[in-house]
C-alpha cells in the first residue's frame, strides 16, 4: 500500500509499505478522504511531538475492510475515526474528561494515521458514517472539536457570537453559531475572501482584525479564538462583554504567555476557557454532517492524491484556501449512486 511517511523533520514522502495486519480488537480501514490541517504541518516541522518514521494524517475516515468477526464491524462499513485514543482507566476518562488523559495518543501523530489507502485503527474508534458522502468524511474531526467549544460556550439562542480566525475551525463555529440560533455572528479575519465566504455561510457581518478594534466594540456575549495566535486572543477579551465567554479552540504556541488583568476578569466576570480535542463528540459530528445542515463543499479548496501531499504539506496553504481533502484510495471512475 502507498502512504505519506514523515521519515525525519521536514522530510515526508510517498512510501510503499506492507498492508498492516489486523490485531485483535483492531480493524483495518481503506480511506476515502483524510484532511489535511495545521497540526501536520506542524508535526513536519518538528514543532509537535511525535515518532518517526510516522504515516501522518489525523482526520479521515473510510471503509472497513477487516474487523474482528466478533465485533459490531463488518467490511464495506462507511466509518469515521476519532483519532485520539485514551487509556480508558485513568480518572480522567473515567469522569469522561478523555481529551486530559496523561496516557493519550493519537493516530497521525505518534501512531501511522490515515494518508495512507489502508490504516489500522483500534475498533474503539469508530464511529458509524453510512449516508455520509465520502469526502465529509475528512471534516468529522475538525468538526467534532468545534462541538466541544460549542458545548463549553452553552449558546441558548439569540447571543451575539464574534468568531475569529477564517480556516476550517473558524467557518465550521460560524455555521454552528448559526444553527444554535445566535442573534449575530460576526468573523474576524485578515484575508477579504474567508471574510465573504463566511458571509455565505451563516455570519451575519465580517471584519478585518483592526477594523474590529475600531468599530466593533466590547459587544459580544460570546468569542471564539480559532487562530491560536497570541494577538488574537488578546483580542478576543477585549471583544467581549461584560460577563461575556471567550472560548480558546486554537492551539498557541506552547511556552508563549500573555498579559491578562486579572481584575478584569473579576470585575467583568468574564470567562476565559480552553477547548481541547474531541472529548466523546465524534458521533455527533457525524450525525450534523449526515444531516445536511452544514456547507462543507465550500470548505474543500482542493481535492488531492497521495503524490500531491508532500508539496502541498512543504509549502504554506494558499492565500484565502479552507480545506485540503486528500483521497487516498483515488476517487471512484464511476460516481457511486447511493
Ligand atoms: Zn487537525
Ligand atoms: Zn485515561
């Protein structure tokens, strides 16, 4: 089978390897779509832990190809895969707090992931996919850690939302705040063309980082950080109401601190909180993308090969690009009628 192998920092390439074979309690997965996203990128550069030589690819999903005769799987099932896989044991995951399990891993970053045509994938991963067209199939993930933001912002309906950053996670929060029936959805981001797509998304009103300084004003009961860059969510508190929420989604750099008054977060009551990973959200991901309810073709900015990837991954993404969707079983001759 061929796949993405980062062999060394910087260094990642089309490999030819042995299809693996199946443990017990394992199955084995051809993927159909796996998305490309900034933590590879980052995993290439040697800025994210993780093992070498590693078969990078974090978001995907495909058919079943081999389970365990016993288990609920059986070949030519539609799935998706949370990547992240906890002990299970510990107190954390026993209080259902699985994204702060010490003993975590996940496929695609210490374990080979899904930019490959065949993974193997624990069978506590799954998560059933029929009726679901096979190139959302990379969105699940993404998507099941904006349901966990969402979760921790507690919208009700009727709030104002301000969302920056215009990537995947930003457009998904977009469309979600929307659906939960917030009053005002505002994104914030540098590049004009990820601003007028929100706009065809669900965001009530756009604007660039320091025209929101400028006119936008301390109205928000909600902000969502999805850049996970320090000037962002600088600006995410000075955005928010008084006993407004700021909910952090993207990832800063580690070791890079900010100062914060605490006086205003007192006085305010405002509410600074960190969303992390897919905490047991991944089936309802699936189930808002079976639905419908969310434009994810808006959000593919290419459609990739295997032999495409390294490059791609090598290079910055192109200016106003959401979502890279890499196909790594190649795309059927025939479109499949369902
Ligand atoms: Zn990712
Ligand atoms: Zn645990």
């Amino acid at each position: 089978m061929r796949c993405i192998e980062m062999q060394s920092i910087g260094r990642a390439a089309v490999t030819e390897r042995p299809v693996p074979v199946r443990e017990p309690g394992w199955a084995l997965v051809d993927v159909l779509a796996c998305g490309l996203c900034g933590t590879d990128r980052h995993i290439l550069r040697g800025e994210y832990p993780s093992r070498m030589p590693l078969v990078l690819g974090h978001e995907f999903g495909g058919r079943v190809r081999e389970a365990d005769p016993d288990s609920r799987w059986r070949a030519g099932d539609l799935v998706t895969i949370d990547p992240n896989i906890a002990c299970g044991s510990c107190d954390h995951c026993r209080a259902g707090r699985v994204a702060l399990c010490p003993d975590r891993y996940a496929l695609g970053v210490d374990i080979d992931g899904g930019l490959s045509e065949v993974v193997a994938v624990p069978e506590t991963q799954l998560y059933a996919a029929s009726g679901i067209d096979p190139l959302h199939l990379a969105f699940i993930e993404p998507l099941a850690c904006c349901l966990r933001g969402m979760d921790l912002a507690g919208l009700q309906g009727g709030e104002s939302v301000a969302v920056i950053g215009g990537g995947v996670m930003g457009q998904l929060v977009v469309q979600l705040a929307a659906l939960a029936g917030a009053s005002r959805v505002t994104l914030i981001t540098r590049q004009a063309s990820r601003r007028s797509l929100a706009e065809t998304l669900g965001a009530t009103d756009s604007a660039a980082p320091d025209a929101a300084d400028r006119d936008l004003g301390r109205t928000y009961d909600v902000v969502f950080e999805c850049a996970g860059v320090l000037d962002t969510v600088a600006q995410a508190l000075r955005l928010a109401r008084r006993g407004g929420s700021v909910i952090l989604l993207g990832i800063p750099p580690e070791g890079a601190t900010l100062p914060v008054s605490p006086f205003a977060l007192v006085v305010d009551e405002l509410r600074l909180q960190g969303s992390f990973l897919n905490p047991l959200t991944q089936e309802r991901a699936a189930a808002v993308v079976r639905d419908g309810a969310l434009n994810l073709d808006a959000l593919i900015s290419r459609r990739l090969t295997l032999d495409e990837v390294a490059e791609v991954l090598a290079s910055d993404p192109g200016e106003g690009d959401i979502k890279y969707v890499v196909e790594p079983t190649g795309r059927p001759a025939v479109p499949s009628i369902p």
